[in-house]
C-alpha cells in the first residue's frame, strides 16, 4: 500500500471516529469516571509514546542523517551551492558548534513553546481586546468584557463532570448553595467544581438575573482544540513519512484515546451556547482538523525534501521532535489537572481524603502507569 493511500485511509478513519465520539455527549449523559479513566489512560499514552516513540524516533533520523553526511565527501565548498546542498550543510552544521544537539533540543522546545500559546490563546485574545478597548473605546462591546479561559479550563469541566449535566437539566445561577449541592455526577459531587463550573465559566447573568451563554467564551475555546488538533495531525503525518508501520500505529493510536475526552468537553461546552446544530458543525471542524494537519505535514515534508530521501527523514525527524514536545506538554498538563480535579484545593483535600479516595488515588495512578507503558508494545515490532 503506498503511503498516500495509506494516509488517507488513516485520516478518513480518526475523522469519522472524532466525529461519532463528539456526538456521544449530543444524545445521552455520559458518567464522570469513565470519562476520566479514558482521560488518564490517554495521558498515560501520550507520556510514554512521546518519550518512548516519537522523540526517540526523531533524534535517531536527525543523527543519522548528521552521520550520513559527516561520511560524506561530496559536500559543496563553493560559492555556487544548489539550495539542497545548502540544507544539507546546514544540516550538517546546525548553525553551531552543537550541530543536531542544538536541532533537536530547538524542536522539542518550539513543540512546547506552541502548545503553550495555544493553552492561553483566550488569554491573549482577551488582553487584545483590553488594550483595543483601551485606545478605541468607543469599541468596547455593550455586553461586558471578554472573560478568558485557557483550554485547561474544558479539561477541568470534563473531568468534574461536564457531560453528565449537560443533557440533564437547563443551567442554573451559580449561587453558594449551587456550588455545595449542585455539582454531582451520578449523585457524587465533584470536588473541582467548586472553582471551574461549567454555567460560571461559559455563562453570565443577563439583565433579568437568568444565565446567558457567552459564545465568545466557547469560540475561543473551539479555536484552541481546532488548532490543537492541527497540531496532532503534524505528528501523524510525520510519523507515515518516516515509513516506520510501528511508529505510525503508536501515534495514531495515541491522537485517538487523547481526542476522545476532547470531543466529549468541546460537545458539551458548545451545545449550551450553539445548540445541537451549532454543536455538530464545531465538532466536525474539529474532527477534520487532525486529517487536514497530516495530509498537509505529509506533503510539506515531500515537498521540502525534493524527492530527496535524505531531506525528507530530515524534516520528518524536526516534525516528530517538534509533535513530541506538544505532546509532552499536553499530557504533564492533563496529569497534573486530573490530580486536581480528584482533591479540589489544599483546603478540601481533608474533607475528601478517605479510603475511598485512596482506592481512587491507586486505580488512577495504575490506569495512568499502564498507558506510559503501553508504547513500549512498539520495541518488540521489527523495523520495517
């Protein structure tokens, strides 16, 4: 099968499954814990596939090609150099004395730095719009200011139980005696509510005192998940044009268990200020996202590499060292919340901490150990 077959199929499949998961919070409440157990399995994968697959696999193709072209006696030392050439000795070089180690470590890092701008993205388009207010303030809506959420804040929501009480009943006033007895899932209140409810965060009082979506909220939100899942599609092209079957199956694997919760929380954020119909065509330009991001890595990377098969493992190592970083910091992030959202804040975790919640502690650190190790499937896959 040819890699562009290949890819397609591959990109047709994670389309059509994001799509039909994201419905799932469309026609019926789904159960905090299993949502959170899918949540930590898929951290787990993206720990253990990043350090296992992806960034083990993109250091092996930029220091391979280094050592290819350090036994190389045919590098160009004249002015004329053909652009190609050119590359190679940079390459070769990486500007410094460091060569590959300056390359791989400047890959992760922006891989890192992007998720990072992405996570805050609402942040900055709302200090944006704060100094645009500032100097144009004729500008400034008649709603209110923008409030921002970073995309931490959908994680929490799904992870305190968002999707439970969506279809369930209309949104109410975030008042005190809401955030004691309001926040259950399946009749467990959740303990991280108490400071990321999904009505205060998407919400805000209109003039009769009712909750009014803010769908300026919920828009920046879908634009950071979309381009989030842009950026899942740049490791999965990477990945089929290194032409490893086993690095291929790893990613794809890992981009499909972490983007289920991720449909679930955009689903149910969306449908309170969008409706079902709104929902639906949010979800399906998140669905296309990750497809159209490695269609384009896929052939960004033939095309830059000129049908040079040296070029082409070149870029594909920067791209996969570059995804392992967004990947890196996606699943610390997600750890670190699901931590959180299990024993709320230093002054609850007295009022929580119980047998039960130890049991809870071990099965989530258990599911979350199992998922680092599952990439380690892919050492016992030969090499194609």
């Amino acid at each position: 099968m040819s890699d562009i077959l290949k890819l397609l199929i591959i990109c047709a499949v994670m389309g059509i499954s994001s799509y039909a998961v994201g419905l799932v919070p469309l026609s019926f409440p789904l159960p905090a814990p299993k949502v959170r157990a899918i949540s930590i399995l898929g951290s787990g994968i993206l720990v253990g596939t990043a350090l296992v697959v992806i960034i083990p696999e993109g250091i092996s193709m930029i220091y391979r090609m280094a050592s290819h072209l350090e036994d190389s006696h045919e590098l160009p030392t004249s002015s004329d150099i053909p652009e190609n050439d050119m590359i190679r000795l940079t390459i070769r070089h990486g500007g410094t004395d460091s060569g590959p180690r300056a390359q791989v470590g400047l890959a992760l890092l922006l891989g890192f730095i992007f998720m990072y701008i992405i996570e805050k993205l609402s942040f900055l388009i709302a200090a944006f719009s704060e100094l645009f207010s500032a100097i144009l303030p004729s500008s400034r809506s008649s709603s209110g200011s923008f409030t921002s959420i970073d995309m931490s804040t959908i994680r929490n929501n799904i992870f305190g139980g968002i999707s439970s009480r969506v279809s369930s009943a209309p949104a109410t006033p975030s008042t005190p005696a809401n955030l004691e007895a309001g926040n259950s899932v399946s009749g467990t209140r959740s303990p991280y509510s108490h400071h990321h409810r999904t009505d205060s965060i998407i919400q805000s009082n209109g003039t009769d005192g009712s909750p009014t979506p803010d769908s300026s909220n919920t828009s920046s939100t879908a634009l950071g998940l979309v381009i989030h899942a842009i950026a899942d599609g740049i490791a999965l092209g990477a990945s089929i044009a290194s032409g490893d079957s086993s690095v291929e199956a790893i990613v794809f694997l890992a981009i499909m268990i972490h983007k289920a919760p991720a449909s679930f929380g955009l689903s149910a954020v969306v449908l309170q200020t969008d409706g079902v119909q709104g929902a639906k065509r949010t979800l399906a330009l998140f669905a296309a996202a990750a497809p159209v991001g490695a269609i384009l890595t896929y052939f960004i990377i033939v095309f830059l590499g000129s049908s040079d098969t040296e070029l082409i493992n070149w870029w594909t190592g920067i791209l996969l060292l570059f995804s392992g970083g967004t990947f890196l910091y996606v699943a610390v992030h997600v750890m670190q919340e699901l931590d959180q959202a299990q024993h709320g804040t230093h002054g609850e975790q007295e009022i929580y901490h119980s047998t039960n919640t130890t049991v809870t502690d071990g099965a989530d650190a258990l599911l979350g150990i199992i998922g680092m190790l599952l990439p380690l499937l892919t050492l016992f896959v030969p090499e194609d």
